[in-house]
C-alpha cells in the first residue's frame, strides 16, 4: 500500500515537474523569438563627401504588413540622399523635422504579412561634415494584417567618424583659411592640438606665435636674457629669448612677457613686421593715410599704426566689415593666414 502511494506520488510530481518546465521553456522560446530591429552600417570611418550604407534589419517578425521606421541623426553632418526597400508595396516619401527621419512602407492588396528575418530598408547618407556623429535607430511601428498596431522603443546607436579630406576635421567653418594651415602643416610650420584637430578658432597665445614667426623665418639670435616669467626648458624658451635678443619682443617693466595671454589683432601685425624688419625682408614705411579707408582706424594704438600701415599697403593685412578691429583676439585661423601671406611675400 505505501508502495503504491510512492509510486502515484512520484509520478504526479514528475508530471507536474515536466509542465513547469515545459511552460518555461515556451516562454523563454517567446522571448528569445520577440521581434527585434537592428541597424548595420557600411563603414564606421568615412570621409567628407562619402555615402555611407545604413541597413535597417528586422528579425523574428511576424505578419508585418506595413512597418515605419524613425531615425535620430545629425543633420549639420549628414545629407539623405535615398532610402529603398525591396519589399514590394509602397513607400512614403521619407519625412524628415529636425533631427528625425521618418521612413513608411506598406504592402498593398491581400498580401502576407513578413515573417522572419528581413531587410526593411536600404538607406545611403552623404558625410557633409567632419566630425563624430551618432545614429540612432529609435523606433518601429508595426501594422498586421489584421490591423493591429503595435510600437517598439529601440534606442540602438551607432557611431560614425566622418574624417576630411584635409590634414585636420575641424576646419570646415573656416574654409577661408584651410589651404593656408593645410601648407603651412605640410612643411611642419605650423602643427595642430591634438590628432587631426587644429583648434582654429581656439586664441593664439603671445609666445606660440613668436614661435611661428621664428620658425618661418628661420631666425636666430642669442638666449642668454630670459624672461621672468618664462621656464627654462619649455617648448617656447629659447625662441622666445632669440626674438628678444633681435628686437622682435620686448617684456614690461618687471621683465614679464606673458607667453600664455592671448594675442590681440595689431599685436600680431606689430611682432610680425618686427621679425621681418630683423630679417632685413623689410625696410621701407608706408603712409598712415592708408588707413583711413577702415572705419575704426582711430582705435589703432599708436605703437601699432606703422606696422598696420605697412600690412594694409603690402596686402599683407586685410580687414573685414570696413574695420581692421585691432583690438580683437586673434585666433589660431587667422595667424595661420597672416603666416601664410607672409612665406607669399618672402617668396617674391
């Protein structure tokens, strides 16, 4: 009798074990088979100019009859050019606002609804920009057909380096100045902050372009009197020493010269025809009359007049909006751009 007992017992429980498992594993296997949607793309580094391949892949479908797709891109960086499917049925014009690219596709007549593994769209950006940019895969309704409609939030990003053409990434809201630091980079003049990027509307500082003035003339003088406020060892000590020595530069009343404060527009003509004076490239003044064609040619400081006189009438200094606006910082585009005028000028 307990035999028998034991016997049912066990064999209620091995049938009740083999349920729950049976259940778990159903629904594990829907889980596993939800649908799910993901992007592929050509190449994850391309450069300015080039179209980019982005797939829109969906998997475990089931009875899709019409799907739309939304993307989040950048469109300062990126262009649409076309997005297709092989699906047969039709498409909606793509919609795009802002940063969102709406795509739509519906099959038509009696058709089946897509099972399975498929490939939703086919979709070629062009790079415009240089820079790093991101693509996100942010959302896909789905429509059976029965009609039933249902959304899913996928939030799948990819990142994408759209190099230039160019030495540097980071030159293309200064395309006025992009052949200039393009040479002087070439022949090891002028060097950018960190790989490919140039910083060019970063300050240039008093001592980098002592620098920069130094190394395109290939000036040298004796380093024996030093600034106070200059290291022995840094990068900039002994030019910046050697262009005190030739009259270039001079400190202020406690022997400070404040390599690392910003350069100021006038400034930068004032070192500038110093060295080329010190170069014997230069010897001749211009009129200040030469000035008079620029609006605010009164703000000139006085020390400055000359040497922006000399540029104006040699080419080598040009203003913008009728100003010469001496007393703006300069910035890294534009001392490339007056180096450049000024290896022009040796170069006559």
């Amino acid at each position: 009798m307990g035999l028998r007992r034991w016997l049912t017992s066990s064999m209620m429980l091995f049938f009740l074990t083999s349920m729950i498992l049976t259940s778990v594993s159903a629904a594990a296997s829907e889980i596993s088979e939800a649908p799910a949607y993901a992007m592929k793309i050509s190449n994850k580094s391309v450069t300015k100019g080039d179209t980019i391949e982005v797939l829109i892949q969906g998997s475990h479908l089931k009875d899709v009859y019409a799907f739309e797709v939304n993307l989040v891109y950048d469109p300062t960086r990126l262009k649409l050019k076309d997005a297709k499917t092989d699906i047969p049925g039709f498409s909606v014009n793509p919609i795009i606002k802002d940063t969102n690219i709406q795509l739509a596709h519906t099959q038509v007549g009696k058709a089946k609804g897509l099972n399975g593994e498929q490939q939703l769209f086919k979709i070629h950006l062009e790079a415009i920009r240089s820079g790093n940019v991101e693509l996100m895969l942010s959302s896909v309704k789905v429509v059976d057909s029965a009609l039933a409609s249902s959304a899913l939030q996928i939030d799948s990003k990819l990142s994408l380096a759209i190099l230039s053409q160019y030495r540097f990434d980071d030159l293309d809201d200064f395309d006025w100045a992009i052949s200039a630091i393009e040479a002087l980079a070439a022949k090891g003049i002028v060097t950018g902050t960190a790989e490919r990027m140039f910083s060019p509307a970063s300050s240039v500082t008093r001592a980098d372009f002592v620098l920069l003035l130094m190394r395109t003339l290939q000036l040298k003088g004796t380093t024996e009197h030093q600034f106070e406020d200059v290291q022995d060892g840094l990068y900039y000590a002994e030019p910046l020493a050697a262009a005190r020595s030739l009259g270039i530069v001079e400190g202020d009343e406690s022997n400070n010269f404040h390599p690392k404060e910003s350069l100021t527009r006038e400034d930068m003509v004032v070192l500038t025809n110093r060295a080329l004076r010190a170069s014997n490239h230069l010897s001749t003044h211009s009129s200040l009359s030469v000035l008079e064609t620029f609006n605010d040619y009164s703000s000139i400081s006085d020390y400055a007049a000359d040497s922006v006189a000399d540029f104006v009438q040699l080419g080598l200094l040009e203003g913008y909006s009728n100003g010469i606006h001496p007393k703006e910082t300069s910035n890294r585009a534009q001392a490339a751009m007056l180096i450049s005028k000024i290896v022009a000028f040796l170069g006559k």
